[in-house]
C-alpha cells in the first residue's frame, strides 16, 4: 500500500479523505507515533480511531487509550468530520 507522512492531523484527515473517494478497494487509515524513551511504545505506529466510539484496537493498549495527545486528536479528527458534513450538507442545498 501506499503510506504518506504528514506535518499535521489536519493534512493527514484531507490525504486519508481523499484515498477513501479514490481507492474504493484499499482500507485507508491515520497512523501515529507518539516518542517517549520512558515507553516500550516509544516511535510504534498504531491506528488512530476515527471516533470516540471506535476506540476497540486502541483499548488493548492502556498507554495510547489514556494518553491526552490521543485523545485529543480522537477529539479533533471527530471535529473535522463534523465540518465536513456541515460543508457536505450545504453544497448539497445549494
């Protein structure tokens, strides 16, 4: 598959967007790493929820489930799901 590193969660949201409206078979997904030397986690990549309610694969691992950066861009990612609907929502009633 194909894998792109992105600066910002905003850049990988638009890139993760645009993969699932062009690549229908492929199950794209948002990544992280979060650096801690104190972790045995430390720079692992692991799948970002989409939602608060997808939270399944990211409970088996208390260190991320509990983390506040997580969290917080479980928060923002759910954000920007919201804007694009209301975007989404109003081109549509144009």
């Amino acid at each position: 598959g194909e894998y792109t590193k992105c600066r910002t969660l905003e850049e990988a949201y638009k890139k993760y967007q645009k993969y699932c409206r062009t690549s229908a078979n492929m199950c794209p997904a948002i990544e992280f790493s979060i650096h801690d030397p104190d972790s045995i986690y430390s720079d692992m990549e692991y799948p970002l929820p989409l939602s608060s309610k997808d939270r399944g694969d990211l409970e088996l691992v208390p260190y991320y489930n509990e983390h506040p950066l997580v969290n917080e861009a479980i928060r923002k990612v759910e954000q920007l799901q919201k804007q694009q609907e209301k975007k989404k929502h109003r081109d549509t009633a144009r």
